[in-house]
C-alpha cells in the first residue's frame, strides 16, 4: 500500500474518477491512464483538503494478485489488479474488470475499474473528454 504523500515517482498522478457507493467502488480511466497502467503499473490521484490533508486512491497492476481487491490505508483506497487482467483490458476493447470481495461481517465489496467513455449528451462543466474513449453507444441513446 503506499502512503499518501509523496506521489511515488512510479506511474502518474492523473484525474481517475472514483465513485463509492456504500459497498462498492468504481474507478473511471482515460485512455492514457489505461496506457500508463499498462506501462508502468500504476495510476493514481489525490484530493486535498483545508488542513493538509488528503484522500489518494488509484489502480495498481500487480504481478502477485488473483483477482481486483480494494485496500484502504493511511487515507489511501488502491485497486490492485492482477498484471494479465491489466494487459488484456489495456489491449482489447474490453470495457471493466469486475472484482468482489468478502467483509469480515459477510458482506460484500463490489470492485470494477471501467474505460472512460465520452458523455454522449453534451456537457455543462466542460470537462476536456479528448482523452477519453469513443462510446460504443455514440449516436443510439442519451446519458
């Protein structure tokens, strides 16, 4: 797990999405954090807040993994993704790699790491989607 501050020279610092929603995790990457995983086995972003503090989560591919799990630690969230499934999503039109795992109280976390596609209805933030991959439903339904 790495610890929030400094950024790891390895990878980049980058703008993933992350969503969470009570029990799961949802993590969005462009197309050149999907090539900067691929290459250098890691993606990650921070959110800072007054204080000092920050919030850090992000990807990591990694040779030793089975299976997508999430770990949090030291206000940290990393995704850890087995280094195969990475390159198969990396290199096909593959759009998530889904993971689940069990809570101590039997429950379940739900993990899925997704492309991210361009919105397909025009939007008001201006957000930059040039990076962003083509949406296989352009031109047949709205957002």
């Amino acid at each position: 797990m790495r610890s929030p501050e400094p950024v790891p020279a390895r990878g980049a610092q980058c703008g993933v999405k992350l969503r969470i929603r009570d029990n799961s995790i949802r993590l969005r990457l462009t197309r050149s954090e999907v090539d900067s995983l691929r290459a250098d086995g890691l993606v990650e972003a921070r959110t800072e807040f007054p204080g000092g503090r920050s919030f850090g989560y992000g990807v990591e591919s990694s040779p030793a993994s089975i299976q997508p799990a999430a770990f949090f630690s030291d206000n940290q969230i990393v995704v850890r993704i087995p280094e195969t499934a990475v390159l198969a999503w990396a290199t096909t039109e593959q759009v998530s790699i889904r993971g689940e795992q069990v809570l101590a109280d039997g429950g379940t976390l739900k993990v899925l790491v997704e492309k991210d596609f361009v919105c397909l209805t025009e939007r008001d933030d201006g957000e930059d989607e040039s990076d962003m991959y083509p949406h296989p439903e352009a031109g047949k339904a709205s957002c």
